[in-house]
C-alpha cells in the first residue's frame, strides 16, 4: 500500500459524516438515497462525500449504472488501523519492560520498608 | 493499577507528539527508571532495539549518550543534554540521532504524575521544525487526526466486529 493512500484515508476519516457513513455501510452495501435520508444532507453533498471515502479506499461503488450501491472495503481500514497500531506499539513494547521493572523495583522497596518496621 | 489500554497519542500543535502512560509505581520509582543507566539498560528502547550502553550525567547541562542494537546488529545512536532536572516532577533534555532523516535537535519533556500508586508520565517530544515531526510520523496525524483517535479508534473496533469474513 502507498503512503500517499494512507494519507487519503486519514483525510478521509477525519470528518465526522465520512465516518457515519462508514459505520451505516459497515452493517450493509446502501445506495446514495439511502445513504442521504439520515444526514439531512442532499445527495449531491453525499456523492461529495462517497467520492473522498473511494478514492481513499475505503468504499467501492457497485457497477449497476442505476443504483451504484456503496460497499465498504475492510482491507483500507485495516491498513489504517495497522498503522496506528504499529505506531502505538512502537513505544508500548518498552514501556511493558518498564512495568516489569517496576514491579520488582516495588517488592524491593516493600521489603526494604517491611524491614524497617521491624527494626 | 495501570491502564489496560497503554500508550495514548496525541499532536496538540504541529511540532509536537505527546505521549501519555500510566504505570503502576510511585513516581519516585518511575523517574528512577527513567534516569538510572543499570534501570534504563533493562527496558528502554523502541521495538526490536535494545541499549548496550547508557551514560547519564543527570544534572543541568550535563551529557547523556545511549547506544543501542536493533534487528542485523544495527546500531543507533542517541546523545543529548540535561535541561531540566527534578527528582520524581519532571525531566526536560535534548536528543539527537547520530544518522537522524530530520534537522536540529529534538526536545523531550516528561512530567511524572502520581495519583493513588499510579504514575502518570506525559512525554511531550517536541520537534526543531514542523517538518521534523512529520517525517517521524508521516502525514496522517499533521492533519489532525490525532484529534479524532478515540472515536477512529471506536469506528475501528466497531467496525471489527461487524466486518465480514
């Protein structure tokens, strides 16, 4: 996958009614004039939307000329959502060592504090 | 105990990445942790790397250097100054990369925040030039999409679950 459509589904997900969009396909394909009756929006303003959510990868548009049903695509999500993940794991892989760390760095001070008490 | 859901990332302006983990220790411990060489030796380092040599002169204006081995016995090396140092509050140095892609030294501020046991350390790495930071993340979040992480991360997860086979 390109970085540059990495960029065009961040774009894409940024906005708040590409999104809903995305989460009404993910329960099923919809047409534009279903897609529009929701989001108080006309269709024009919609199709607006459909071709950024295509062009990043996100949808496909079925071939039949009259209705051209919206299907979301798992596989650019997934690219999205890998890349946040590899991004937050980048940093979580070390800092799950430094919970370990700490762990026995506590017992340590437990027990050095349990022998004071004593004493 | 700490919070199960880790790392946390946000881009509050466009020079800078803020970090955000909660660890299940004093802060005491965790500043410790993140300025001893025999502590830092047995956990820093991001994926797949790990330091083979640490050297901290942790007061102002002194230097600290880590060298580190990554996958094929590649060597990195960090260096930078002390700027700000308060046991157990917060931490503020400069590093610079040995071969870094991006221009001018990188400032990286933690503060340690303790609420019942739990240490809260916000890391804000903040980079010479915008481009600096874009290159270490890519476009993605300079558009503000590190705004909108909890609610991509919702469609994500949602989405998920519901994805087809």
């Amino acid at each position: 996958m390109t970085l540059d459509l990495l960029d065009a589904t961040f774009a894409a997900l940024a906005d708040p009614t590409r999104r809903a969009i995305l989460a009404r396909l993910a329960s099923g394909d919809a047409t534009v004039t279903e897609l529009a009756e929701p989001f108080a929006m006309s269709q024009p303003a919609i199709s607006k939307h459909l071709k950024v959510l295509e062009r990043a990868g996100l949808i496909s548009r079925g071939r039949d000329a009259q209705r051209r049903p919206c299907r979301i695509e798992p596989g650019q999500l997934r690219a999205a959502r890998d890349w946040l993940d590899n991004y937050r794991g980048y940093w979580e892989e070390s800092y799950q060592r430094l919970d370990g760390l700490l762990e026995s760095l506590r017992e340590l001070d437990d027990r050095r504090d349990g022998s004071n008490d004593d004493g | 105990m700490a919070d199960p859901t880790g790392v946390t990332v946000s881009t509050p302006s466009d020079r800078e990445i803020v970090l955000s983990r909660a660890f299940a220790a004093p802060r005491r411990l965790v500043f410790d942790a993140w300025t001893r060489p025999d502590l830092l030796m047995r956990w820093y380092g991001a994926r797949g790397w790990n330091l083979v040599s640490c050297e901290v002169d942790l007061r102002i204006g002194g230097a600290w250097r880590f060298v580190s081995r990554g996958p094929d016995g590649a060597t990195m090396v960090q260096s930078g100054v002390y700027e700000v140092v308060a046991p157990a509050e917060r931490l503020v140095y400069t590093e610079r990369f040995d071969d870094q892609s991006y221009p001018g030294p990188t400032l990286i501020s933690h503060v340690f925040a303790e609420q019942a046991g739990v240490t809260t350390v916000t890391s804000t790495i903040r980079y010479a030039t915008r481009t600096g930071r874009d290159t270490v993340l890519r476009y993605p979040m300079a558009r503000g999409v590190g705004e909108s992480f909890d609610r991509l991360a919702g469609l994500l997860s949602s989405h998920q679950e519901t994805e087809r086979s």
